[in-house]
C-alpha cells in the first residue's frame, strides 16, 4: 500500500509544482506599487494642474469683475453728482474750451476719471460709437468701426478684460511704455436711471498695481493649496494601496501555505497509516532480539534499529501535529518547567551519547500558561534536538525559564554552543520544509513556529556561526 500511496502523492506535488512553474514563465510579475505609484503620480499633476489653472483664473476673473463693478459704480455716482445723463445729450463741443479734456462740457467728470488710481488711458464714448472724449486728444471726435466690447458695453453689460502686452503686439500699446507688462481693459456704461439706458460708455486701460498683487498672490496661494492637497492625497492613496498590497500578498502566502498544509496532510495521513504498524512490529522483533540475544553486536544493531525507527515515529509525530487544523485543539493548564524537563529526560541518552553538559535554571515559582501540553513537548522536542545535533561532539546545553511578572508572561531560554547559524540561513528558518541535514522533513522549526503561533506567544532565534544559537520564546500566563 505505501509503495502504491507515495508514489501517487510526489507525482501530485510535482504536477502541482510543474503547474506553478509554468504559470511563473507565462505570466509575468505585476508590480502593484510601481505601477500605481508611476500611473497615479502622472494622472495627480495633470488634474491638479488642470484645477489649479482653473481656481487661479476663476479667482483672476472675480477680483477684475469685482474692480470693473466698483469703477463703473463710481462713475455712475460721479455721473450723477455732476449732472446726471443729461451731459450726454448731443455730441456738440461746448463754446469755451481751455483744454482738449473740457470737450463737450465735461470739465469735472473727465478730470475724475483721468485721475482714477491705475488708469493709463480712458475714452468716453457716445450711444452712437464717437469719441466725446479721450486722454489722447487727437482721438476726439473719431468714431472707431467694429468694436465689439464698445457694443456689448452699449447693450448694457460691463466688460473687462486682463490682456498681456507682451503677447498681444499692437501699436495701440507702444504708448504705454515698457514699464507696463498687463492691462486690465474696462468697458464700463453710464446708465440713465430715470429711462433705465445707456448714454454713454467709458473706456478704461488700467494697470493697477495692488489689483495685480491680489492677482499674483491668489494665483499662488491657489497652486500651493492644490500641490499640498494632491501630494497629501497622492501619500494618502499610496499608503492605502501599499498596505493592500502587503494584504495581498500575505494573502497568497497563505494560500500557498495551506496548499503545504494540504499535501502535506495527505503525506502524512498515507505515511501514518501505511508505515506505523510495520515500524511497531519491526521495533517489537528488535526489542526482543535485544532482550534475548547474548551477542554484544545483535544487541547493538537491535539498539539503532529501535533508535532509528524511533526516528521515523518522530517525523511521522511531527507531520501528524504539523497538518493538524487550527482550532481543533482545546487548551488547558500546562506547566511550560515541567513540560521541558519531561522533554529533557526524553533526551537524556543523546545528552550522554553526545557527551553534552546540561545548564538548567528557573524561577522559584513558574506560573502556567494555556496550552496543550502534548503540543508544547513536541515544540521542546523539536528545539533540544536541534540544539544535540548542533553539538556532535560535546558542548553545553543551557535551559532557563523566568517568570516575568510585570509583563505577564514566561519567557524560556533554551542556547547551545555548537556550530551555529549563517545569517542568511536564520532568517529562513520557519519557512516550510527547511532544513540543512541530510535527513529529517524540515519540518522542524516551522512545526515550532505553528505551535507558537497557536499558543499566541512569540519565538526569535539569534545565532552565529561557531558561537551556538540561542530559542527564546514567550508566552503569556493563564
């Protein structure tokens, strides 16, 4: 049966590895964080630019509209305070003028608007589209054709406009000199309130330095605000897919851990089943050859037979606990100095075989934990056998157990002085089926791992290479 058994059961990890294997050469390797990091980082500075342009041109719009609502209500009221709309009726030159701006009788209204903060130029318009007045005064009396702004600001509706002279090359702004890089363009109308119309409009080129200032420092409270908001949003939603990530992977870790965990209990059910009831026989036959026999070397070789199926018993033991599922375990009061005393004396005839020197030191009192005492020897089990094998020929087997009451736990300390562990190698040593000797399943210290693990405690190895290797654990107090 077990020739049968085993066979079908390597066949079936090798298809399951030769699958994996396959799958790996064909699918390529995703990097979630790169990817991400690149594709996000790239979509983020679009959108962010695209909105910061949008806020700061937004609020660039409303300051100029809000400067062109205030001017145009100021020269409503400076129209009403001088006359109302009847300094607008007819386009004839008044009789005395002392100056180019006194044309049309308008003395004190053209002054006021000359000497508004920031203007550069200004033109007042009649209904019909002529110049009624103008800081140039070669412009007077002119009538200038295809002049939407001039029309849209008849019909009613004031217009303004941020224009870059930099940009814009016209000859209309070669006037204004060098000094002058933005203007802010207003077509603003005088209404007539009693007839609810418009009779005149004025034409304003400002450059008005406060307003620019507001500009500027809008716009640039507007790109830090949105650069800090998509940088914390960036980090936010990087942080969120890192740990998914994490997530995912630990995930298919586990997956392929209970893959182990499957076939392994397959192994170990077929091993179990198939081998323990020839190997008692054999070691029943073994043992009365020795008990019988009076020939030193038959009972010798009856001793390693009963030595080395004691051996198989103990990977069998080990698969067995190893692929037993979580859960199925009930715990109950285990006294861990007890436990790995129990385990020493298992092992009191490899001590002396390997001439090992056995430290032993507790607390006075060790309180016990929760736990299965079957389980907790096996992890002893596994740890001082480990520790014997490392010493071949001769060293000191240090065990201590200390009862940490502030922190409520006991900690146990089991170390060796054999050959050591290469650093590269300590770092794999819970990983499934890892092991270094040319025997054994590997499955030892993971099996130390799984019942740590299942006990809620904690187990770290420390070790260097000719200096011996030091278990130790901690597990928290019932």
């Amino acid at each position: 049966m077990l020739a049968i058994t085993l066979p079908r059961i390597w066949k079936t990890l090798a298809s399951r590895d030769s699958a994996h294997s396959v799958t790996a050469k064909i699918d390529k390797p995703f990097n979630l964080i790169r990817s991400y990091a690149i594709t996000s980082l790239i979509v983020m500075l679009i959108i962010g630019g695209l909105a910061a342009m949008l806020f700061s041109n937004y609020l660039a719009d409303s300051l100029i509209r809000r400067d062109a609502v205030v001017s145009q209500a100021f020269l409503q009221s400076l129209t009403e305070v001088e006359g109302g709309a009847d300094l607008f009726r007819g386009e004839k030159p008044a009789s005395r003028i002392s100056s180019p701006r006194q044309a049309y009788g308008l003395p004190e209204l053209v002054d006021h608007i000359a000497t508004m903060p920031g203007v550069v130029r200004a033109n007042l318009y009649s209904t019909s589209g002529k110049l009624l007045w103008s800081t140039q005064a070669n412009l007077i009396g002119k009538r200038f054709e295809a002049n939407h702004e001039l029309e849209t600001a008849l019909a009613g509706a004031t217009v303004f406009e941020l224009k870059d002279i930099k940009q814009e090359h016209k000859a209309e702004y070669e006037a204004f000199g060098n000094g002058v890089s933005q203007l802010i363009e207003n077509y603003l109308p005088i209404w007539d309130l009693k007839n609810n119309s418009v009779v005149a409009v004025v034409e304003i080129y400002k450059a008005p330095k406060s307003l620019f200032d507001a500009i500027g420092s809008a716009r640039n409270l507007v790109w830090v605000s949105v650069a800090g908001a998509t940088l914390f949003l960036y980090a936010a939603l990087f942080w969120i897919v890192y740990r998914a990530n994490r997530l995912i992977r630990a995930q298919q870790l586990q997956l392929v851990k209970s893959e182990t965990l499957v076939a392994a209990g397959e192994m170990a059910s077929a091993v179990a089943h198939s081998i323990r009831n020839p190997l008692a026989a054999i070691r029943f036959s073994a043992e009365l050859t020795a008990d019988s026999s009076t020939d030193s070397q038959v009972r010798e070789s009856s001793t390693d037979i009963i030595a080395e199926i004691d051996r198989v018993n103990q990977w069998v033991r080990e698969l067995l606990v190893y692929c037993r599922p979580e859960g199925t375990t009930e715990f109950n009061t285990a006294y861990l100095d007890q436990i790995l005393n129990h385990s020493l004396r298992d092992h009191e005839q490899l001590i002396k075989r390997n001439r090992v020197q056995l430290v032993s030191s507790k607390s006075e009192h060790v309180p016990a934990v929760k736990g299965d005492p079957a389980l907790l020897g096996q992890m002893f089990n596994s740890i001082v056998a480990n520790a014997l094998e490392a010493m071949p020929g001769g060293g000191t087997l240090t065990t201590r157990i200390v009862a940490d009451r502030k922190r409520n736990e006991v900690e146990i300390l089991i170390s060796d002085n054999g050959h050591g562990i290469p650093r590269a190698r300590l770092e794999t040593m819970f990983e499934t089926c890892s092991t270094t000797k040319s025997y054994g399943l590997g499955l030892g210290m993971l099996l130390v791992k799984r019942i740590v693990d299942r006990h809620d405690g904690s187990i770290s190895l420390s070790s260097q290479v000719g200096g011996g290797t030091t278990a130790f654990l901690r597990f928290s107090m019932a």
